[in-house]
C-alpha cells in the first residue's frame, strides 16, 4: 500500500487591523480581519520537518500591518490582491496565495448636528468581505457581505406546497418574511472600481428585497441575483445563502383576545436554509475563485 501527501495550504487567520487615516481633526478608520492562506512546495515540511519553504504565519502576520503601514489600506480586494501578489512573487516557491478580508464599518457619531472627526459608532447593516485568489499568474476576486439582516411585514406568501401526512405548515397568504443575507459575488476581471460596484450590489439586494412580492423565499433569492446581473456587467455569477427567519403569530384566543397580524413570536430555530447561485451565461471560468470559501 503507498501513502502520499495531498493538497495542503496553511497561513495566519483572523489577524486582526485597524488602520487609521489622520488628515488635521478629520480621521478616516479601517476596521478589518485578515487571513491569508498559501499553496506551493511544503511537502519537505510535512515530510520531514524541514522548514526551509515555509514562510511563518507570523511572518504573514506582520505583513499584513507592514503593508497597511506603507501603502495604506484602500478598498480591501485591492489590499488582498497586493498581499497575495506578495507572497507568490517574492516567495519562488509559493505557486498561490488567498487573502480573505472582512471589514467592519464604523459610523460618524453627530455632535452639535454635525458629523464628529475623529469619534464613531459601529455600524449595522452587514459585514463586506472580500477573497481574493492568486494562482500563478492568475487572479480571483470574490466580495460580498454577510448577516444583512432584512424584513418585511407584508409582501409575503408560502402556499401550493405539497402535503403529506407530516404537513402541519398552513397556507399563508401574507406573512412577515424576514432573513439574514450572506451574498458573494465573483468579478469578472480585477479591474473594478471595488468601492462603487460595491454600494451599489448592496442598494440592489436591499431594494430587490423590498419590493418583489415574495411567494417563497427562492424567489427572493433568484430575483435579487438577477437584478445584481443585469445592473452589473462586471459581476459573473452571485452566491446567496438566506436563512428564514420564521416570525409566527402567537395565539391569544385562550385569553379572549384577536390577533390580527399584529402579535409574533420570532422563532431563532430550526430554520429553513435557502441558498443558490444566479449566472450570467457568458461569464469566464470561475478557476479557483469558490475554492475553500465557507457555506459555498
């Protein structure tokens, strides 16, 4: 019987940075989290502890604050893309390299009915990711957003499924619709105004949402990719993953009251999970954009 080594990829995870912008009063904050991951010849390593290729993780680490000191952080697909170009361009021996980034946002707090310079609330409304992947001479943009959290109190129906001795779930025509997206969508080329495509992506998800009227949470799902597509031709394929948030309506009859979808309990579990993917029927070869992203 012959045993051999396969795939393999290490790195830093979860390094976490916040990089501070000073222009007089006026400060401008980055908030994120930074793992890289790399892929080349470590077999030696694993073999026979020889640690000659490996470049440590916390040598990746002090990458990571080095580079937002020396060239700043920007929009942060560009900030992976130039981290990974790093470790495969100046490491003969690392073939590929993935940068993956979350990014919290931070609000200005108001004082005196202005925005303050330099002192901030954390935001809500989601988190924006990004990973990107080298490979060679090669190069993957994959960005999103995780728990963007929406709902509806009207807009919503389930009905015409089908029914068997186990169907307890009744028909409903107009119910609240509530779920905690997590999109990513994978770009075409590297040459995007990340920033702009970016707030736009997430003003679709959100409008979309709002206004199709829901007869399932699938068409939902469908719908928002489909509107991501046709606005955004840069944009190959998006990835969504939609928990339902189930909000039922309490019943109150044993105490004499009504209850006309104004009363609910919202439910954290189980829950229905609905994911999918919309494609543009044109878009180039994903290569290893999806590899090793989480829940796709």
């Amino acid at each position: 019987m012959a045993i051999t080594f396969g795939t393999n990829q290490y790195g830093k995870a979860e390094v976490r940075l916040v990089h501070v912008t000073r222009d007089g009063d006026r400060h401008q904050i980055k908030d994120l989290n930074v793992s890289s991951a790399l892929r080349g010849d470590f077999a030696a390593a694993h073999l026979e502890g020889d640690n000659s290729h490996i470049v440590a993780t916390d040598t990746q680490k002090n990458t990571v604050y080095a580079f937002a000191q020396q060239y700043g952080v920007g929009e942060i697909e560009d900030f992976a893309l130039r981290l990974g170009r790093h470790f495969v361009d100046d490491f003969e021996w690392v073939t590929g390299a993935k940068i993956s980034i979350d990014e919290y946002a931070w609000d200005r707090i108001a004082s005196g009915g202005t925005d303050h310079g330099h002192a901030f609330s954390r935001a809500g409304g989601g988190t924006r990711t990004t990973v990107a992947t080298i490979d060679g001479e090669q190069a993957w943009v994959v960005s999103g957003l995780t728990d963007l959290v929406v709902l509806k109190t009207t807009g919503s129906e389930f009905t015409g499924f089908p029914r068997d001795r186990y169907t307890s779930l009744p028909e409903d025509r107009d119910r609240i619709l509530a779920t905690a997206v997590t999109a990513r969508w994978r770009y075409a080329s590297t040459e995007v105004d990340w920033a702009k495509s970016y707030a736009d992506v997430r003003r679709i998800l959100l409008e979309s949402f709002a206004v199709k009227h829901s007869l399932a949470l699938q068409q939902t799902l469908y719908y928002m990719g489909e509107q991501v597509l046709q606005a955004h031709p840069e944009v190959a394929e998006i990835r969504m993953s939609m928990p339902n948030k189930h909000h039922f309506l309490v019943d109150l009859s044993p105490f004499g009251l009504s209850n006309d979808r104004e009363v609910y309990y919202a439910a954290d579990r189980p829950y229905g999970l609905i994911e999918g993917t919309v494609t543009r029927d044109d878009a180039p070869d994903a290569g290893r954009a999806w590899q090793a992203i989480p829940g796709f």
